[in-house]
C-alpha cells in the first residue's frame, strides 16, 4: 500500500502525485492532519544524524593479538 498526500478542499482531496490506479476504481482514504512542525524536526533530526553517524562505540584493541591477550 503506498501512502499518498493531498489538500482536503471541500468534499475533494487534491493528491500531489497521481495514483497508481485505474479509473473508477474504488479505494480506502484515511484522513490523518499534519503536524508540519513535527514532520519539520523529525527531518532536522534525520539530517544531523546523517551528518554525524554513530560511531560504534570506542576502540579496544589496536591490533589483533592483543584481544587474545589474557595477561
């Protein structure tokens, strides 16, 4: 299922990409409102974690032997 957005006018929903379905087909709506703030931080933050990934924790070994290194 794939979701599309539009502008409730009226009785009719102006979506801003055409559906991939045929003419006169019947087809289920959910109406949900934006929040176009939320969806504005929600992308700032997918930005800046994209800018400065994860790491991966810090470095314990330098070299191979010395994870066998039982001393």
């Amino acid at each position: 299922m794939k979701v599309y957005r539009g502008i409730v006018k009226g009785n009719t929903i102006l979506l801003e990409e055409t559906p991939d379905l045929p003419d006169d087909c019947q087809a289920l709506v959910e109406i949900k409102p934006l929040d176009k703030a939320r969806d504005e931080e929600i992308t700032r933050r997918q930005i800046a974690l994209l800018k400065n990934p994860h790491k991966g924790g810090k470095l314990l070994y330098r070299r191979r032997e010395e994870l066998y290194d039982r001393r």
